[in-house]
C-alpha cells in the first residue's frame, strides 16, 4: 500500500467523541488527523441543545477531571444551567445545561485548530486498512489513503444512516448529512458484527410562532461551578426554557395514525432506547396518562429556533404539524424542521476490550454511538477514554481502564464490554453500585492525578488542584484536632434546632455529624478561618464528614470488589477446554473474554459455582507455569 | 446470588453432622481470631482480648456464650495462626459438645459475632487458592466444589419450604417497588414520577416486621427440631425424678439418656401430642453435701435461662419450705408452671402468693400418675403463649437463609432509621439495594437489572 500522508492516529468522525479522542491523542504527543464529513458540523448537537442531567453531568465532570474538553464547552457556551436533584443526596446532585449548538461547534471548531499536532480536516472515511490483525490506516472516498498507528472509529448515528418520516425513508445521516455507507461495509469485511439501533428527534420550531403566556417559564440559576473544575464558571446572560403539556387531542391524532408510524408498521426495524420514546409510544404504551410534558427548549441565542423536548415523533410531517397545534401555547406554531427517526448500525461492545480497542485488530478503536450508546456525554467519555489509550498504546504503555468504583466512566465501558447491550445504552445512576463515591463534587478528587500522570491535566491546572486537595486535608485534621465542649453555648445553639444537648466534650468533626451543624456554625464555637476556606473545601469536608458512616460502608464494599478485579485471567485462556463450566457459562465466558474474575462475575449466566471452578483452574495454570 | 470471593472470616461446622461426642466449628480469615474472641469467656470469664494474646498452636477451655450473653456450651479453643494451618489463613477451631444442638448454637454464635457462613468446599478452596493442596489434588477439588455447590444449590431451592420463597418474594418486591419509585425520581428528575402510594415509614415498618416473623419462624422451627427446652426444677425429694420417669413412662423416649460430659444433667426427649419436648431434669445434680448443693443451685440457674418452660416443682402434701421460696424467688413468672406432686395425699398449707406469681397449680401424683394430662395441657398452653404456634408453619430451617433474613433486617432498620432521620433518597437506597440482595439471596433472585426495567415497565419517561 502506497500511503498519501501517515499520522500516529487517525479519528475518524468530529462528534462528541471524536473531538475528545482527536485533543486527547494530540496533547498526549502524537500526530492526529481528525476526519468529519463536514468541517461545518464539528461538535454538531443533533438532539436536545443540552448536555449533563442525572448520571450524565457527572460524566461531564468527570471527563474535565481527566483533561477533556466538554466541561469546558459547555461552560463557554451554555445559554442556562441548573443543578438538578438537590433535594435528594449529595450522590445525585446534577447539573444540567442549555447549550448553544452553534456557538459550541464554533467553539469546538476554533479549539481543534488550535491544537498543536492536531489537523482537523474534511474527508470521508470508507475503508479501514488492516495488515493481518493490525491496523495501518484509513481509505478515503477520494481513493486517498492514510497511514496510521491507531485508528479511532467514532461515526455516531451515520453508519448506514436511514431516515423517516412517516413512510417516506431514505438513506441520509442526522440533519440531511451524508450517511456513512462504505465504512459499514468494510467493518463488516473485517468480521464485526453490527446490529441495528434506532433513534429519534423531535421537530424545531420558529421562536416566535410560541404564545409563552400559555406555558410554564423555566428559568435558570445562577452557579459558582459549572462543568469544569479548572476555570470558574463565567457568568453568561441565561434564557429560560418553557413548559407546556399534550392533550387528549394530540394523543387522538397519534392514535388515528398509528398506520402512519414506522415504528407500528414495521417499517423500522431498529431497536430504539426505551428512556427515550416518541411521542406515539408515550401514547401507545401509557394510554391512561392523559397529557405530557413538552419542554420548549432554545437551540442558541442567535437563532428563534426552539427543540421541543418530549414531543420526538416519526409521524409524516403534515400530521406532526396537526398534532403540535392542539399543545397550548402552539396553537399557530410553525415546524423549521420537522421530527424524525434513523436507523444506524452499531458495533456489538462485546467486541471491544476494556480500552475500547476490538479485541479483533490492533489499534483499531471505537467510541461513541457506534459502540451502541446514545447521549453527547456518554459518546465523549468514551472518545476521551479511546483517545488515551490509542496513545498509551502506541507508547507502548499500559492500557488506562476506570473501574466501576472510581468512576462512571468506569461503569459505562464495563457495561458495554462485559453485558454487551441490545437498545441503545444510557448511562443511569442506578447502574453504579458505588454511587456515593462517584459524586459530581469529588470528580477531581477522583481522576485528576491520573490526567495530570497521561498528560492532559497541565501542571498549573494540577498544582491548584493540589491546592484544593491541601487545603480539604487540612481542614479535616483540625476538625479532628479541635474540641467542642458542652457549653450553654454550645447547647442553647442545639436546643434551638430541637436537638438533645452535647452531654460530653466531642471533637469538631463529630460535632459536624449531627444535622444542622455546618461548618460557619461551627466556627462560632472553633477557630476554623473560615472566611478563608473557599465554599467547595467547605462543600467537600462537610459531605465527607456527615455522611462518613455511608461512605466508609461503601468504601468497604469497594475494596472488596477490587479483590476480584485484581484476579486476571490470562487472554489465551480456552473456555471451551473447562468442562467444568456450565454451558452457557463457556459460551459467554468465550464471547465476553474478560480480563478479571470480577468481570466474569458480572457476566449475566455466569454462576458463583462458575466462578469459582474459574478461580481454580487460575490458581492451577499460575502453578502448572511456576 | 452473590458471588463470594475474598478474605472475609468463614465459619462452619467441620465434623460430620450426628451424634458424636465431639464437634468441631471452624473459623478461618484474617478476622477468625478476633471473631471467636467476641464470643469466648476463657474460664468462665469474659476477657475481651484473651484470644489476641495467646501463642499460636494452642488451646483453650472456657464457654461459648451468644450475643444475648448467654452460655452456649462449653468448649475447647485452638488458635492456630497462618501460615501453619489448613486453609494458611488464621484459623480458630472450637471444639464443643457433640450433637448438632450444641454444634449449630456455636455456630450461631460466631456467625453473630462478624463470621459468615462457609459456602460449599470453601475451605478447601482456600486452602488450595494459599497454596497448601497439591497441584494433584486440584481435579479433585474442582470436583468437591462443583458437587457441592449444585447439591447445596439444588437443596437451596427445594429447602424453599412451605411458601418461604413466596413470603420472602412479597417482601422483596415491596421493597423493589419502592427501589423502583426512588431510582426513578433519582436518574430522572424531570419526567412525571407519580408520588409513592404507599407511605415509606409505614412500609419500612412492615417489610421489618414480616423479616423478623420469618426469624421468630426460625426459633420456633428450632424447637420443633430440638425440642422444647422444660426444666423440671425443685427442692430435693419433692420428686423430680418420679415426674420425669411418669412422663417418660406415657411418652415414648425417641432419644436416650445424654450424659453430658461434665454437667450432670439428665435430658430426655419426648414427644407431646407433637411438639418435642427436651426435658432437663436437675435431679441429675447430686446434692449430697452441702458443698455440692450450692454448685447444683449454680448449675440450675443456668438451667433455667436456657429454658423455654420451666415445670416447678412441690410437694403438695407437705406444703411450701423456705427452700421452694428460694427456689421460687429464682423463676420467670411467664415460663414457669406450679406442678404440686403427691397430690394423692392429704394437702398441707396451700400455695399463698405462689398461685398469684404462676397461677393455680396443677395437681399430680407422679407415683400414681394422675394429673399428667392436666400438665400435657399447660405445657401446650405455655408452649404457645411463647409463640410456639402449632398452627403456623416453620419457614426457616436453613441457617444460611437465617443469617440473609437477619442481614436483611438489619438493612431495612437502617433504611428506615435513614428514613426517619431525614437522610436523603441516595442514601436510603443504599440499604434497600442491600435488602433486596440479601432476600434475592434466599429466593435466587438478582436485583439492579430488575429496577432498571421496572422504571421503564412503570412510568412514562423521556424528554
């Protein structure tokens, strides 16, 4: 093969995922081309104008804590933020925003070219070139090919991409871009299976068409911290986003035409995510419901163009028309693009190692909705996570994977390579089994020494977070080190929150367990500076000390947890030899390959007696080498 | 089911299940020192510690006693430190009275103190994962451990008697449906969850109460098993023996005479109109000095705070002594029955204060055997005023399930206290999601996929 250009790493796709793979690999050091089909559509927000919500903003969190990028986006161009879920635990708190799509792909745009080693460029991809089980580069449509270490495949929804709306289908990516026809095929070629999702999107509508004094007005907040824990949040001007409800006369006219439905004609074939319906399945499923929320949602604030959240629909247009006019509010609204569904392909994640790289072609890695997930934050985490370890691979060092208990990052990629999923995945909080540990509030706490250790954190970026850390460390020494004694103080103070007074002297840190003790009570009775102690220390030790005893349970569970994780199982091992293992056990056990007992225990038909039988034949081969 | 495999303290009764003279529960973990230790009065004395200081390779007399801090048996403790053991962890081998009584409340015992119950071969997998079996010998514990763990998963589900899965699933469904409302309004806190029908408090309370019933099933399956303890107590020559021989002689003894090995206490078992009955006969204590007396009243006492039922005994003919005041002042009003023998002689002073405290007496003649049914009747009466319903079904035989419904408890108290406290949502999931695995563990049935899907079966949700 004759190469054109060579590059350490190719991406290809400049989505959610591919943008952070693509910053990731260049700041690590290395040479990146990052292809999209089109230079106009970097960071493009084909769905809802909003990025975090429940599990999702700790993702975003999280990948700032590492050195990514999206935190930083959203910060820069959010057009209203709020923190949902306070009322219900420090674990769940999530922050939300509003985002203006086209100044977020602006941004996006202006960062990747100002990245050193990275060329941002427009090009489809159409074949992914293989040496025996190794990648070498990527074919162009323009009969061009590239040379490359490592290839990053993070096409979102364009893979075979099918549109509808109402029977009328065609072959097209999100938002009338080019699907991504070739690449399917040659990932095919290569042996991958690919299974087929389904998504949808709502229609948008002019601004000014809306009677909002029919809707509900939903403001925003004002926020010290946004996504990212490096620079302050900047204080943008906020718009508010608008609640209205569906009628039963909506819900007549989904039921009319049903016939005209892809979903109920089997026209689309595509699995579709369930925490994600349209509106016709809202009212085909929940048929006693008599209305449903529809949240007005600006798209940016240079544009009237508004997202209707709620009201996703593959319907033909004129019904979708008919059907949003009997929303009060939308009585004389007028659609600028009419909602719509896509079928895609998608890679089965069991063929995915815990790098994202495919287990069957080294080099080769995939990130993003083509690993069957769905949402901008999942598909950057993952593009962020593919992106270090193509690095760390081409460097020759060891693979960074984030385990269930250090991160939801962690908890997304062991799903999908370890339960492989059959609907588009959504990450849920319910899914972590350590979820107090794996709060938005201590992403940093968690994973910024290891982005500082890859390279993405820089040195000024990790020395104020060792700052942060310092300071929380020494705020919880005094704590520990200080005395509250059973004054009539002290004990006034209590009785006026009806609380039983203090009988002894206890230190200040059990003192700050009992509710509606705070540190700024605190310090009426201690010497704590706390005019100097910035709110987000403030923030960390309260949190750390009042829910010590729950944290404390966790953290044992934790450790162990990492007793099965530390048990690898060698990669060469046969399966298909252990008769001892059930059947199905052998069969899953084949498929899935995983690289810790902890993980094989967390494949579904997989037993404790499985386990085991595993751990056996471990310690068996460990000595037989010995 | 959970997937257990780590260094945690395992226990479980190591000697063949039977009447021999001598078991052995074994303890083995990096904690198996400390454990025993919560439950081991060296000499009688309880010496918090005791076990921490001692060489390795040694052993130890003293008793048994249980979280309620009573006696359980008396025993022989080797501590035997890693590496120079079977499993090459720390390991505590407590050597009690033969029999499975004895054997099952030791291990009770230690499970109460922090241990957990040995899965299937576990040992031995142990002791082959740390090295101390043979690579020869692996086939053959490969083998033990599948064989096992199927038979034992086999018995699990077919243990599952007389609707305990069933009682146990209502509870665990009630607790998922709340897991299911919470999770819910936790990942999506936009969309329409509909307000819990139930009250929380209300139903922690419940889910609570019906867990500790299925325990309280356990006791009550216990002494259905072991039969129900009922001491025969009383001053000498009041006829003890004469009373224990004319229920023996009605009954038939299924079990023989059991001389414990340094305690002289007769028991014998009898079969009441069903329900056993374990009787202790404190005539085995030979009060022939004044000395020896005084350690038979020790050893009584003791009798009686192991009793379910205690029959008290006097002499009808001769009237109340100082000796049966003593006696008297001793017992638990609630389980103790006034039995007047001789009653075919003549009657002396009568009872006084004694029927206020226990109620009329009932009349026999041991040598005549007369009166017997009349206290066949007040044992069955006693035996269920202390819930030992004939009527309702023992649920719980299984001390693995057991020790789930007790963790399972102590989940739903702190959920509930949680709850009552004002603690936020994340946090009082935290031990419902225990709750739930520890029931799943009875049952067989795995949660978190459940919730999931459950929030998408139950509530219209999605922007």
């Amino acid at each position: 093969m004759g190469f054109a250009q060579s590059y350490d790493v190719v991406v290809i796709g400049a989505g959610h995922a591919g943008c952070e793979a693509a910053v990731a690999t260049a700041k690590m050091g290395l040479r990146t081309l990052l292809l999209t089909l089109s230079l106009d559509n970097v960071g493009l927000m084909p769905c809802n104008p909003s990025i975090g919500g429940a599990a999702k903003g700790q993702l975003v969190r999280e990948i700032d804590a590492l050195g990514g990028v999206m935190g930083i986006g959203v910060d820069q161009n959010y057009i209203q933020i709020r923190m949902l879920n306070t009322s219900k635990g420090p674990a769940v708190h999530a922050l939300r925003a509003q985002v203006d799509k086209i100044a977020y792909m602006r941004w996006m745009k202006r960062l990747l070219e100002a990245t050193p080693n990275l060329d941002l460029k427009q090009g489809v991809a159409t074949k992914i070139l293989t040496q025996g089980e190794r990648v070498v580069g990527v074919r162009l449509k323009t009969e061009i090919d590239i040379a490359a270490q490592a290839v990053i495949v993070a096409t979102g929804t364009y893979l075979r991409g099918l549109v509808h709306y109402g029977l009328v289908h065609y072959s097209s990516g999100p938002q009338g871009q080019h699907p991504s026809v070739e690449l399917a095929h040659s990932l095919l070629e290569l042996g991958f299976e690919l299974q087929r999702f389904k998504t949808g999107t709502p229609p948008r509508i002019h601004g000014d068409t809306v009677n909002y004094s029919k809707t509900t007005e939903m403001p925003g907040e004002e926020l010290r911290r946004g996504f990212s824990f490096r620079a302050p949040l900047p204080q943008r001007r906020q718009v508010s986003c608008w609640l209205t409800w569906t009628t039963q006369e909506t819900h007549e006219i989904i039921r009319r035409n049903l016939d005209k439905a892809p979903m109920y004609t089997g026209e689309i074939t595509g699995i579709g995510p369930r925490y994600c319906p349209s509106l016709e399945a809202k009212v085909y499923e929940f048929p006693d419901k008599p209305s449903h929320q529809i949240f007005i949602e600006p798209e940016g604030l240079d544009t009237r163009e508004m997202y209707l959240a709620g009201f996703s629909t593959s319907l033909p247009e004129d019904i979708q028309i008919e059907m949003i006019r009997t929303v009060p509010g939308l009585e004389n609204v007028k659609i600028m693009r009419p909602g719509y569904a896509i079928e895609y392909d998608a890679l089965n994640p069991l063929d995915l190692k815990p790098n994202l790289e495919t287990k069957a072609i080294r080099g080769l890695f995939c990130a993003g909705q083509i690993n069957g997930t769905s949402g901008y934050e999942e598909a950057a985490a993952q593009g962020l996570m593919a992106g270090i370890n193509a690095a760390l691979m081409i460097k020759g060092a060891e693979p960074l994977v984030l385990k269930r208990s250090q991160a939801y990052i962690g908890v997304l990629i062991d799903d999908l390579v370890t339960k492989g999923t059959r609907e588009p995945y959504r990450l849920l909080t319910a899914k972590a089994e350590y979820r107090l540990l794996l709060r938005q509030d201590n992403a940093d706490l968690r994973l910024t020494e290891l982005g500082h250790q890859i390279g993405l954190i820089s040195d000024t970026e990790y020395a104020a977070f060792l700052r942060k850390k310092e300071s929380i460390d020494k705020l919880l020494a005094k704590l520990r080190a200080e005395t509250i004694q059973p004054s009539p103080a002290v004990n006034e103070k209590l009785a006026g929150f009806g609380q039983a007074p203090l009988q002894r002297a206890v230190s200040a840190e059990v003192f700050l367990r009992r509710p509606e003790i705070n540190l700024s009570l605190l310090s009426e009775f201690v010497e704590l500076e706390t005019e100097e102690i910035d709110p987000e220390v403030a923030e960390q030790v309260e949190l750390q000390v009042k829910y010590s005893g729950y944290i404390e349970r966790q953290q044992e569970q934790v450790e162990r947890f990492l007793k099965l994780e530390a048990k690898k199982i060698p990669p060469d091992l046969q399966y298909e030899s252990l008769h001892g293992l059930s059947s199905e056990a052998r069969e899953k056990l084949a498929r899935v390959r995983p690289e810790s007992l902890g993980q094989a225990a967390r494949i579904s038909g997989v037993s404790p007696a499985d386990i085991n039988y595993l751990a056996i034949i471990l310690e068996q081969r460990r000595r037989g080498k010995a | 089911m959970k997937i257990r495999f780590d260094h945690d303290t395992i226990a479980a009764i190591s000697t063949p299940l039977g009447e021999g003279g001598l078991a052995v529960i074994r303890v083995s973990g990096d904690d198996a020192v400390a454990v025993v230790d919560r439950v081991f009065a060296p000499g009688g004395k309880v010496k918090p510690g005791f076990l921490g200081s001692v060489a390795s390779h040694t052993v130890h007399y003293g008793y048994i006693h249980n979280r309620q801090g009573e006696r359980v048996d008396e025993v022989l403790v080797t501590v035997m430190l890693a590496p120079r053991t079977f499993t090459r962890e720390d390991t505590v081998e407590i050597s009690c009275h033969g029999g499975i009584v004895s054997a099952q409340r030791v291990l009770e015992a230690v499970l109460g103190a922090g241990a957990r119950l040995a899965e299937p071969g576990e040992f031995t997998k142990r002791a082959f994962l740390n090295g101390r079996i043979d690579l020869a010998q692996a086939e053959a514990v490969i083998d033990l451990i599948r064989a096992k763990t199927e038979a034992s998963q086999a018995v699990a589900l077919t243990n599952l008697r007389g609707g305990l899965s069933e009682r146990v699933r209502r509870i665990r469904e009630a607790i998922v449906e709340v897991l299911t409302y919470l999770e819910a309004s936790i990942d999506f806190p936009e969309d329409e969850i509909p307000p819990l029908e139930q009250d929380l408090d209300q139903l922690l309370t419940w889910a609570r109460s019906e867990v500790a019933a299925l325990i309280e099933t356990a006791r009550t399956g216990r002494i259905y098993r072991e039969g129900l303890a009922t001491v025969i107590l009383g001053r000498p020559n009041v006829g003890k023996s004469s009373l224990l021989n004319a229920l023996l002689g009605e009954e038939r003894a299924i079990v023989t005479q059991i001389p414990g090995t340094t305690r002289d206490i007769l028991e014998e078992q009898i079969n009441l109109r069903g329900l056993p009955l374990r009787i202790i006969d404190t005539a085995g204590i030979r009060a022939t000095t004044d000395e020896v007396e005084r350690i038979g009243v020790t050893r009584s006492i003791e009798a009686i705070e192991r009793a379910d039922i205690i029959l008290f005994l006097v002499d009808y003919s001769s009237g109340l002594t100082p000796e049966d005041w003593e006696v008297a002042a001793t017992l638990p009003v609630g389980r103790t029955i006034l039995v007047a023998n001789k009653a075919d002689l003549p009657s002396g002073s009568g009872f006084g204060d004694l029927v206020e405290r226990f109620g009329e007496p009932v009349l026999i003649s041991a040598k005549e055997h007369t009166g017997l049914d009349e206290l066949k009747d007040r044992i069955l009466e006693k035996a269920s005023v202390i819930k030992v319903d004939r009527t309702e079904t023992v649920l719980v035989t299984n001390l693995r399930h057991l020790e789930a419904l007790r963790q399972a408890c102590e989940s739903l108290e702190n959920a509930h206290q949680a709850f009552v406290g004002g603690m936020p949502a994340d946090l009082i999931t935290i031990d419902l999601h225990a709750a739930v695995a520890y029931l799943g563990e009875i049952t067989g049935d795995t949660a978190s996929a459940d919730v999931i899907d459950r929030i998408f079966a139950n509530f219209c949700i999605g922007k």
